[in-house]
C-alpha cells in the first residue's frame, strides 16, 4: 500500500512490553501508552525520536483489518509503511502464522494460479480461500473455532468488534472484485432463523449457498432440525474457483443482503413435494428431520417505483429506489469503459465525506447502492482497475425543482 494512502490513516499503538533504560539495566513496567488513536506520521516521529535517543522501547500496533480502506493487502502482510518501521524499530507481525501449513500459506499457494489476476485480485482470492477453510489459527491463537464462524457470530450478533466488522468489509469488497452478479437459483442447508412469509430477509452474516441442489441437500442429513432454503435472483459471488472444497459449487452471499420470504413449508409431506421438484432423484427419506422448505426471492432490490406506490414502502425503502433511480441516470452517474472513466454528480464531491475517502470507496459506494443493470457491470469492470479516473459533472439545479 503506497505510504501516502496511509500517512492519514488512524491506527491504534499499545504499549504491550516493559522498558529498558540504556544506562540502567532497572525494567520499568509503567506503560507508556494504553490505548490512543496515533496517525501513521506522529508514530514515525515519535519511534524515531526514542532511537536518536538511545532508549529502546517495544511497541505493537494493533492494526484492524481495514485501515488501507480500499485495498485488500492489509489482511496479509502489514502495509509497506509498517514494514518499514518493523525493519528498524519493531518486530514484524502478521495476523496468520507464516508456517508452511498455515492457512495463510495454502492461500497463497491458491492464488498464486491466478497469474494474470492483479495484485488486488489475488488478495482478495486469498481471503476468500481463508474463509472457506477449516481455518483455526489466527490471531496469534490456536485451536480456536473456524474463522469464519467466529467472524460471522460477531456479525449475527449485531455489534461485532472493529476487527470483524473490519475483515466484514474487506471480504464485501473481495468479493465485488471477483465479480459478483445475480444469481438465478441457489440452495443452503442450515439451521434457518425464525421466517415468516411475506416479510423481508438477510442472512446478518456471509452465506455460503450452491448452485447445486444435492450439495445443499447433504448439509440436511445432520443434525436434525435443518432448513433447506431455495433463493431466488439473488447477488453473490461464485467462489468456487478460488474455495478450499471446489467440488461444492459454492456462491457466497453478502450480510446485507435484502431477500423477500415468499414460500415457508413446515409440513414434512410439503418439504419433501417440494425437494422432488427441485431435485428429481433425492432420496427424501434422508430428510425425514428436515423442519422448514423456505423461498427467498432477492429480485425485490431492483424493482423500480411505479407512481405513488412506493411510498407505502416506507421512507427507507423509498430513499433507496430514488437513490438507484438517480445512479442510474445520467444526473447521477456516468460510466465508460472505453475511457477507463466514471463521471458523478457534483454531491459526491460536496459531501465527499459522507461516501469514501478515496476515489475507489466513492466509486465502490455507488455501485453497492446501483441497482442491477449494465451500468452497474461496467463500474464494476473499471473497479478492477485501480487507475481509473474520476471525475465530476456539472450540477444540473433543475433536479431541484423535481
């Protein structure tokens, strides 16, 4: 990560060990810092400060995840500006252990088969073949239960800590690098929280699904009490390719995702109908515990308003289909593939603040609330591409008067 992207970036600087004074051989345990809120410049200044000095003091940085806010290198290696003061101050720490069995190395070893993959790409491989492997040490910690449950009990529980609502948002943005898209049909086996028909959805949580029934239906086998869950035009990613277990078709599912439940079967007679439908030669018997047959339908995000309809929705529905109606005209954003190009609305500028610190995050920003079109395919050929050039129209202030 090029320094000046992180040279604003907060970090947090804990004083972990004692002090040793260089003309005494006393260890003093006071600490020095607790917990503050340091830019990367102020740390430089103040390590480089204690070394003309003479006094050696031992520092770890507690970096979340995401401080590089539109790269996935971070989760990896430490950016190249902590590299540089581990070469000279501090000693080099990373998230994963670096042995040859590691779950950061047989990651690597995956995405290293992506040759023509840019550097970004293959980091987000990286991740995305971390999270589907039976992955328990992490953290500095072995033993611990697989990291994707851990990272996705944090997200179920509404309030996760920084470092998981940190790796949240660095997997999202890998996976709009990999290209997600509208899938037409997918399946999940799992112990479903509480649906009712008619009502909205999200999982609260990444979602592993298949493309293929009898994977899905295996997951039903055991233990008792399973769902099998069938979602319609729904947005994910299809990660097989870069999985741990390629043989499962798997598509994985954002945690935001909006879902309608638009079929609930809780009669066992009804569940296996429906599973024969779906897959002809299922031996239903297997499924006899089997407690739900749930329809999710994710097509509900791209519908447009028509007239006055729309305001029974809500006024938080509504903002979000006038905001994909305004992206996906010509006031609010323009797109060229051609030219390597994204062209916005003068408030993206103005209230730069409210929608990324860089030009990627604004760009990503858009196309996560655009709704499906080709528009949105185009914007997100040219995220690829970290060069792209941004630029701003100007303001049409008739829009006003709408």
């Amino acid at each position: 990560v090029p320094v000046k992207r992180l040279s604003n970036t907060l970090t947090r600087a804990i004083y972990r060990r004692s002090i040793k004074s260089p003309n005494r051989s006393v260890v003093h345990s006071s600490p020095w810092i607790k917990e503050k809120l340091f830019s990367f410049k102020a740390i430089e200044k103040y390590l480089k400060a204690f070394h003309k000095s003479g006094i050696r003091k031992s520092v770890v940085f507690c970096v979340p995840l995401v401080h590089s806010s539109w790269r996935t290198l971070d989760l990896y290696t430490s950016c190249h500006f902590l590299q540089h003061l581990s070469r000279q101050f501090v000693p080099h720490i990373t998230l994963f252990p670096s042995d040859p069995g590691s779950c950061l190395n047989k990651a690597k070893q995956k995405s290293a088969t992506f040759t023509t993959y840019t550097q970004d790409k293959q980091k987000a491989v990286q991740l995305v073949n971390i999270y589907t492997q039976e992955c328990k040490a992490y953290m500095g910690v072995t033993g611990k239960p697989n990291l994707y449950a851990t990272l996705n009990e944090n997200l179920r529980s509404g309030n996760p800590r920084i470092v998981w609502n940190d790796m949240s948002a660095l997997l999202s943005k890998g996976l709009v690098l990999l290209g997600s898209q509208v899938i037409p049909n997918l399946y999940r086996g799992c112990h479903c929280p509480v649906v009712k028909k008619g009502t909205p959805f999200t999982f609260k949580q990444f979602a592993s699904t298949t493309s293929n029934p009898d994977v899905a239906l295996k997951f039903l086998e055991s233990p008792a009490g399973k769902s099998f869950i069938h979602i319609k035009k729904a947005e994910g990613t299809d990660v097989q390719p870069y999985s741990r277990f390629p043989t499962e078709d798997e598509f994985l599912l954002g945690p935001d995702i909006n879902l309608d439940v638009v079929q609930v079967e809780t009669d066992i007679n009804r569940i296996h109908e429906e599973i024969k439908k779906i897959s002809p030669t299922a031996d239903v018997r297997k499924y006899r515990t089997v407690e739900k047959y749930v329809v999710l339908d994710g097509s509900r995000k791209t519908k447009k308003p028509k007239g006055n309809a729309h305001i029974l929705q809500g006024i938080e529905e509504e903002l979000r289909l006038a905001g994909e109606a305004f992206l996906e005209g010509d006031d609010g954003c323009e797109v060229s593939v051609a030219r390597n190009e994204v062209k916005l609305s003068m408030i993206f500028k103005w209230y730069k603040e409210d929608f990324g610190y860089d030009k990627f995050e604004i760009a990503l920003w858009v196309h996560d609330h655009m709704g499906d079109c080709q528009k949105k395919k185009d914007l997100g050929e040219i995220l690829l591409d970290k060069n792209f050039k941004l630029t701003h129209m100007s303001y049409n202030w008739s829009l006003n008067s709408k």
